[in-house]
C-alpha cells in the first residue's frame, strides 16, 4: 500500500463527519414539526463556512434559513468529535432594530 495517501485520508474523515453532522442538522430541521403555537414554514438553506470572530483562527460553519429568517453557527469541537453550537440570529429581529446601534 502506497504510503504517501494515508495522510490525505486521515484528514477526509473529520470533513466527512461535519458534512454527516450538518446533513443531520438539516434533516433534523425540516422534520421537526412546527413550534407550539406557530407556523413555521419549510426552510430553504444556504451553507457557508469562514473563520468566526473570538475564535482564535478556528472556522465556523454558518447556516442561514432563508425563509424563516434564521442564522445558525457552528464548529467542530475535535475533542468531543462534534458539532458545537457558537450562536444564533434571528434576522427579522435585527432588521427591525434601529440602524446605528
């Protein structure tokens, strides 16, 4: 066995596991039935992924629900093998707040 691709596999499975975690994460989403007392409609989402400030160079995976007006961000915690939660937005609020602040 050739030596010289261990190195690139060892480094594919943490990117397999997130992109695991993050369809998950979505199925979860579109599954889950609507919060008591609200109509939440089916979300349409986009993913990207960039460093988060305080993070000290570490990237996030950040998860916009278009319709429902939520931003969702996440990392991966290598220690515990996981996604972990960094913060939630919910965008309609912050449109509504006054600009300036």
């Amino acid at each position: 066995m050739d030596t010289t691709t261990r190195p690139h596999r060892r480094r594919r499975w943490p990117l397999i596991a997130v992109n695991a975690g993050l369809a998950a994460v979505i199925g979860i989403t579109a599954l889950v039935p609507a919060q008591p007392g609200g109509n939440r409609a089916r979300g349409e989402y986009a993913i990207v992924g960039g460093e988060f400030l305080g993070g000290g160079g570490e990237n996030a995976v950040y998860i916009l629900d278009a319709t429902n007006q939520d931003l969702i961000a996440v990392r991966w915690d290598r220690t515990r093998g996981a996604l972990q939660g960094i913060g939630y937005r919910d965008l309609t609020v912050d449109a509504q707040e006054r600009p300036g602040r």
